[in-house]
C-alpha cells in the first residue's frame, strides 16, 4: 500500500514474503507515518485461495507500498508482475528488492499514482489484481471503474477495506472468498465472464 496510507506497523521496518521461491525474504520498508503491511497471516490465506490460478498469470499490484503482495505471487510462479507505486522513498525500496533478487524481468516497478496511472497505461490484461488503497482516500471506486481495460475476462481481484466498509463492487464482480481481521476485511472477487462460462475450477465463497 502506498505512503502514506501505509501497511507497516509502527517500528518494524520490514515484511517477509511468505511462500514460494524467494520464501522468508525480507523487504525492507521505509518508516513512514501509518504503513500498514498486509499482514503475513492475511496474505498466507490469500495465497491459499490463489495458489491454482497463480501459474503463470499477469499481476497488477496497486498501491504497492512495501510490495508484499505483487513479489509473493511472483515467488509463487506468477509470469510477471507491475508495481504501482506513488511515493519516492517506496519505489527506490521496490527497485532495490527487485535488483536484489534479479528479478527485472519478470518485476516492473511503476513509479505513477495509481489511478492516474490507470487512466493513461495502454490496456492490459491483469490475470490478478491487488487493491489495496489508502483508506482515508475512499479510492476503492475510482480505482475499480477503470479496471475493465486493464484486465482480463477471467481476472481475478483481491480487495482491503476497514472492517464493515468493504466497498460495493460493480455486478461484472463476483465475491468468491472473503475474511477479516479486528481492523481490515479482504475479500476476493472474480469477474463474472468467468462464471458465465461455467468455469468449474473458480474458487467457492468459504
């Protein structure tokens, strides 16, 4: 998430990736007022519910703050991933990361605000998407109108909001996995091309 909505508790300073390749990783954050890493429980269950769809697949990470979510879903074989990212102080620890792990090719960071960044990008075709924008900024629409052109038919979208304030999503999103903690809810949602198709593999609301 970016500066300076953040996602890292007060004094840590860093996050680890959780699974897959680059496993127990750490990505070193810079210490800014209210980061708030996603935290490792809630993205080991994320990467549960996503694990069979991240072969291969093309990620976009938005807002992506220390980077947690776009290089955990690389390290767990996803083809390539963009990292959004607005703040400077954040991008040039993503482009380290990125370095530290030879990862260039398959890892591009973006320095742009998100939203404006998905106004002028060419159109892409996300398989996943990670949303998870400053909660003060109330992002979550703006962000989620210009998805359709960046992402795929089938893509999948994975969304943070505070407890009880989960953003309403357009009816082309369908909920299929959802969870919180004390303070952030998450959910997953899978465009609706997809069920329309009768995709027997989609992942079922738990």
């Amino acid at each position: 998430m970016s500066a300076p909505h953040g996602k890292l508790a007060a004094g840590s300073g860093q996050v680890r990736i959780v699974g897959g390749r680059w496993r127990n990783t750490r990505l070193q954050v810079p210490e800014l007022p209210g980061l708030r890493p996603t935290s490792d429980r809630v993205r080991e269950t994320l990467f549960n519910w996503l694990m069979p769809k991240l072969p291969g697949a093309r990620v976009l990470d938005l807002f992506a703050g220390s980077g947690a979510l776009g290089l955990e879903a690389v390290s767990r074989g996803a083809a390539q991933a963009q990292l959004v990212e607005r703040d400077p102080r954040l991008v040039a620890a993503l482009r380290g990361v990125v370095e530290r792990l030879d990862a260039a090719a398959q890892v591009e960071v973006i320095a742009a605000d998100a939203v404006q960044w998905l106004d002028s990008a060419a159109a892409a075709q996300a398989d996943v998407v990670f949303l998870d924008p400053p909660f003060a900024a109330g992002l979550w629409e703006q962000v989620i109108a210009r998805l359709p052109r960046h992402v795929a038919a089938d893509a999948w979208l994975y969304v943070e909001a505070p407890v009880g304030a989960a953003p309403l999503l357009p009816a082309e999103w369908q909920l299929r996995r959802e969870g919180s903690t004390r303070e952030v809810g998450y959910a997953l949602y899978r465009r609706a091309a997809a069920t329309l198709r009768g995709d027997m593999n989609a992942t079922e609301p738990a």
